[in-house]
C-alpha cells in the first residue's frame, strides 16, 4: 500500500514555457502533499506544503508565483513550473501523508529540463 | 533551523560486508525516517522510527531521540543495497528536513 505516482517522469520544455507535474496517492487519501526539489548530487529540498482544498505553504525563498500547486482532492496534487528557464531544470518529487502516524511516501520524481 | 548530518558521506562495501550509517540530528524532533534512494531517484521507505529499534530483513535501525541521533544498520550488503541513503526528521507541520545523505556502492 501507499503508493504515489508522479506524470511525466521526464519533460524537456523550452524556456519561456510552463510545464505541470502531477502527484497523484493511488491507494490512499493524503490529506497533505509536499513537493521537494533535487538537484545533482544533492539532497531533498521542500519547496511547499499543500492541504487539500487550501493554499499552499511556501518555504521561505521559494517563488510562489513561480511555481502553482493546487491541491484539488485528497489524491491529486498539481506542481505548475510557469515561465521556465534553465536554472529550474532539476528533479522534482512529490510526497504525501496519510495521516495518522504522518509518515510519506515519495513518488518517482520528474525530471525537468529546460533549454 | 535543525541541523541533520549523516556519515560516513561515501562507503565502498565488498558484497556480504556489514555497515553502519549515523544520523545526528541538532534538536528535538517529532519523528525520523530512513529512506533509501535507487540509481533511479525512487525514495523508498526503510524505517519510521521515532525511538527503539526495529528490524526488517538484513536492516535494523535504531535511534535514541534524547541523545539526538539514528542508526541504520545493513548486515549482509548486496549490490542492489547500492544508492544514497537519506535519514529525515520530521518538524512541526509534518514537515522533514533531510540530510545530505550517505551514498553507498556495493561492490561484487
């Protein structure tokens, strides 16, 4: 149990574009969703905290703006990349929590490219 | 903020060989998860392990949250064990803060 999917794994865009990642909990109900970015060789760093049905929790330095997340149900979370440029290319994962004991299960992650 | 710092940062193992990875954490933390990412980038869950030990297969770990650190033990390594091992502590609002992790490669 406690699966999470991630669509696409892998996206190239062009600068300028807009890309959306999607997270999805295919066999529970995540009342909250995280989205974190890796880069190379580096750790996991957490971009932003979403409930289902309110506002996302930005961490300090990240662009609100930047980057959309909506939380529309309690198995589907969305990440908008607006207006990519090469310093946001970087592996994106989402996260989500059943609950409970508030342990996370991490999705496959997507990889992003922006040329 | 929590400062989490894991070691060794790199381990070379000859296949069946044994190890132990250290997380030590800077304050008071709500929870604790070790997690084991594959050359693909998958996090899988190892342990949830806010205190005592607990044991799965060849892995067991460990942590003593009033002393502020987590053991991850592996006995008998294989090459599939290879990857980076990452321990995370959970804040207030369910949220972690991850170490740099440990990158272990395995070698047959």
């Amino acid at each position: 149990g406690a699966v999470v999917s991630q669509h696409p794994s892998r996206v190239i865009c062009k600068s300028g574009t807009s890309v959306k990642i999607e997270c999805r909990s295919l066999d529970f109900q995540a009342t909250t969703m995280f989205w974190y970015r890796q880069f190379p060789k580096q750790s996991l760093m957490l971009m932003a905290t979403s409930n289902e049905g309110s506002k996302a929790t930005y961490e300090q330095g990240v662009e609100k703006d930047k980057f959309l997340i909506n939380h529309a149900s309690l198995t589907l979370s969305t990440l908008t990349v607006t207006s990519a440029h090469p310093e946001d290319s970087s592996f994106y994962i989402c996260s989500a929590s059943t609950g409970g004991t508030y342990e996370q299960y991490f999705g496959p992650g997507t990889r992003l490219t922006v040329t | 903020g929590i400062q989490v710092e894991q070691s060794p940062p790199d381990l070379i193992l000859q296949e069946g060989a044994n190890s132990t990875l250290r997380c030590n954490f800077s304050d008071s933390v709500n929870n604790l998860q070790w997690f084991h990412q594959n050359p693909w980038g998958q996090l899988i869950n190892l342990f949830y392990i806010p205190s005592g030990t607990k044991q799965n297969g060849r892995l067991s770990a460990t942590t003593v949250a009033t002393e502020r650190y987590s053991l991850l033990y592996i006995s008998s390594s294989q090459t599939t064990d290879s990857g980076v091992y990452f321990c995370a502590v959970e804040l207030g609002g369910n949220k972690l803060v991850f170490g740099a992790g440990t990158i272990l490669r395995v070698k047959s």
